[in-house]
C-alpha cells in the first residue's frame, strides 16, 4: 500500500469522524447529552457519511498512487 500525505489527512479526519460518532452514541445512550440531545444528534448524523466518504477518499487516493 502507498501512502501519501493527502490520503493520510483523509484516514485521520476518517478516524476523527468515527471517534465523533461513537462519543455521540455514548452520550445519547447515557440519557443526558452534554451538549444537548439535538446537538449530538446532528454531530452523530453527519459524522457516519463524513468518515466513511474520506475512508474511501483515502482509499481512492492511494490506489491511484499504484
């Protein structure tokens, strides 16, 4: 695999996104959101296609370096 520094920013803001969404479930799941329940539900309903558009974005990126 070749990795380059731009599909490396895509995987990190990825993995970045999915931290985001998996905090937004514990907080919703824990009944009492800190930032509100409207809050986290908007940061958990864009962070899921966010990471996954630049996992394969990184994806795209550095199979195109081959």
């Amino acid at each position: 695999m070749f990795v380059t520094p731009k599909s490396s920013l895509f995987l990190m803001g990825s993995c970045i996104a999915a931290i985001a969404a998996v905090g937004s479930i514990f907080e919703l799941s824990s009944g009492e959101p800190e930032l509100g329940s409207l809050t986290t539900g908007i940061i958990l309903t864009l962070s899921i296609p966010l990471g996954a558009v630049l996992f394969f974005a990184a994806v795209r990126d550095s199979k195109s370096q081959l």
